[in-house]
C-alpha cells in the first residue's frame, strides 16, 4: 500500500510511521517554541542550580537540526532526574512570563529538590561516580537474573575446565577498572551489559507508548473553579473515622473525634487544585514517568 510516487496518496505505514506521522504528530506531547533538547554530560565547575548551554543552542534554540552539542549538569543532581551518562538527553526550556520564571524559581529551582515529598528522605548525591568498581572490584555477573549458564560441555567459557565450580567460571569478576580486567572477566562483562540492554530498550518502548497515550487522552482535564465542599468524600470519611477509634490510647496527644474531622477537612481543601490547573496532565505524567524509568 506504499505510494509509487510523490503525487500519490501515501500508505497506511507512511501515515503512522517515523515523527512525520500521525502518532506523533497527533497522539503525544506537542513540540513548543524556545525549547531543545540534547545528550547531557557532567560538568565539575557548575553549581548545582546551574545548566550549560551551548552558544549555538542559546542563539537558535527553535532551529530544528541535528548536532554534537551537548549541555552539562552538576552530578550530584542525577538522582534528581534519575539520569546518567550513557546518551540520556534532557529538554531545555526558556520561561517567556513572569509566571513561569516564578515557577522555575521557586518548584523547579534544582536547590528545591533535595528531599523527597513522600518520605522526607534526602534524594541527592554522586551516585554515578562509581568508585567500587574503579578502585575495588566489578562483582557477580548475572544474565537473566542468574549466575553465567553453562555450554553442553559443561563449559561457561572455552578456556575453563569442564563444570568448573570456581567463581570466577561462574561470572565473578574480582578484577578492577583501574587495573584492567582479564580477557574472561571482559567476555562476561559485555554478556552482562548486552543483556541489560535489551531488557531496557524493550521494556522502555512499551512503556512509553503507554505514556504517550495517557497524555494525550488526559491533556484537556482541567480543575473546576467550584472547590467548596461540604464533607469529606466516603472514603477519606471512613478511612478517618478508623484511625479514630484505633489511636484513641495510642495517641500521645489526645483529639476528639470531632476535632480531628474538621482538621481532616482542612488538610483536604488544602490539598486540592486551583481552578484551571491541568490536572489531567499532571496525573498522566505521575503514572507514565515512573514507569518509563523503572526500566
């Protein structure tokens, strides 16, 4: 069904097919004015609430065109993003209003990252400079979450003697980076990461098609300006009233029934959206995101 020429109608896989085609065009996020996007790298002399730019993105940062720039964040806010430095890239976007600008300041400011909102635990720190197995040892091998299978001969590798029971036949790598790893300890390793590898694109791309869609479908959600409420919804009501009655002697501060209800009601007005906020997007995204990094 592929058009023969460029007058003729294209196909059905012309139409869905690459970013020209429906699915992308139609069905997920909308590419937006004053925004790249590029691979990030680590960069040392950055502050941690500093990005850098390069001098080609920041003069035409809408020119739509392939390149090997790259833009640097400080390391220790990896685990912030949950990125690292094997091609992960990362989207730049340039406030236009006052209310953006405060926005960047004050939720998406990097200092304002530190501790994580559903424990209070603190998130940031240079988990990509590994220096276990630079300095010490690179540890198991495992392949499908298991140790390194064995041949018909009973053989991990050629060079190692018929069901051989040692460690190092079974995917232990007690060498380092720093020195150099044996010829076996290598073979291994890239047995590893290539299975680490596919899992990742395999899994990634489902999820993100799932993301996509999500997004799409929720993006008109919006919050209502009517936000008065006269009671707390069933569940919440319910799920109050036996905390109640199973703290009444655990509690070190005592509250009446009555009184913990109407703090109840005001934590949950507090809690809720402004009128106009584009609830459904935040939704979407909040399920869609982790599930694309879980991989």
């Amino acid at each position: 069904m592929a058009a023969k020429s460029e007058k003729e109608a294209s196909g059905i896989r012309q139409l869905l097919e690459k970013k020209s085609g429906i699915l992308r065009q139609k069905m997920m996020g909308k590419r937006v004015n004053f925004a790249c996007r590029s691979v990030i790298s680590p960069d040392p002399y950055l502050a941690v609430n500093e990005i850098g730019i390069p001098p080609y993105f920041a003069l035409r940062l809408t020119y739509p065109e392939l390149g090997v720039q790259q833009r640097m964040i400080y390391s220790c806010v990896c685990s912030t993003y949950n990125a690292d430095f094997d091609g992960d890239e990362m989207n730049v976007h340039l406030p236009q209003d006052e209310i953006s600008r405060a926005e960047a300041i004050n939720i998406v400011n990097a200092n304002k990252q530190y501790i994580v909102p559903t424990s209070g635990h603190p998130i940031r720190g240079l988990i990509q400079v590994n220096m276990t197995q630079i300095s010490s040892l690179l540890g198991q091998q495992e392949l499908e979450g298991k140790r390194v299978p064995r041949m018909v001969s009973g053989k991990t590798l050629p060079c190692f003697p018929p069901w051989d029971i040692s460690s190092r036949a079974g995917g232990f790598i007690s060498d380092r980076f720093l020195t150099g790893l044996r010829p076996q300890e290598y073979y291994f390793h890239c047995m590893a990461g290539r299975d680490g590898y596919i899992l990742t694109f395999v899994l990634h791309n489902q999820n993100v098609v799932l993301q996509r869609f999500s997004d799409q479908i929720a993006d008109t959600s919006l919050a209502k300006s009517n936000v008065y409420i006269r009671e707390l919804p069933c569940s919440l009501r319910d799920k109050a009233t036996d905390f109640v009655l199973k703290n009444q002697k655990s509690s070190p501060h005592q509250i009446n029934k009555k009184d913990f209800m109407k703090l109840m009601k005001l934590k949950y007005l507090s809690s809720l959206a402004e009128p106009g906020e584009a609830v459904g997007v935040v939704a979407a995204q909040s399920v869609g995101e982790p599930s694309t990094q879980m991989t």
